[in-house]
C-alpha cells in the first residue's frame, strides 16, 4: 500500500551542512520596546524581567539562540538599530 521512507542511514548523503545565524543584541541603547520580540517568527527574543540596562530599561535577550533562522526580522523592526543578525 504505502512505501516507507528510506532509513535515515541511506539519507545520509542527502542532508546540506546548516549554519546557524548569530544574533547580537546591543544591550546599551535597548529601550525594550518589544518590537523585536513580536516580529521574531521563532520567538528567539524576549523581553527581559530582570536585565536593566543603565538608561532603566528592561533590555530584549536572546533566550532560544539555537531556533535563530536568520531572518533578520528582529533587526528590521528595531528603531533603535540595537540587533545584529550574522548568518
């Protein structure tokens, strides 16, 4: 009736070698205002409830680096341009 998939030693060779995107928040001028955090399709970013930065501010933080997919929405949305995305 139905074929099964191939054993995942046979797909071995099908696989592409995946880099993971780096993102760097610039904590100083962070104003936490979420924009960020709403835009991220992988909910990589959050608002911090603990980390102030030195203006008073609840500062966002990368709390799932490993989902990070490099879409650089993040850093678009970000009026402060406090987000760098490197893939």
């Amino acid at each position: 009736m139905f074929a099964m998939p191939p054993a995942p030693a046979a797909m071995a060779g099908n696989y592409r070698s995946v880099t993971m995107a780096s993102i760097t928040i610039d904590e100083k001028i962070c104003k936490g205002c979420g924009l960020c955090a709403n835009a991220c399709p992988k909910k990589v970013i959050s608002i911090s409830k603990h980390r102030m930065n030195a203006n008073g501010y609840f500062v966002a933080e990368a709390v799932n680096k490993q989902n990070c997919i490099g879409c650089a929405f993040c850093a678009i949305m970000c009026p402060d341009c406090a987000i760098e995305v490197e893939k």
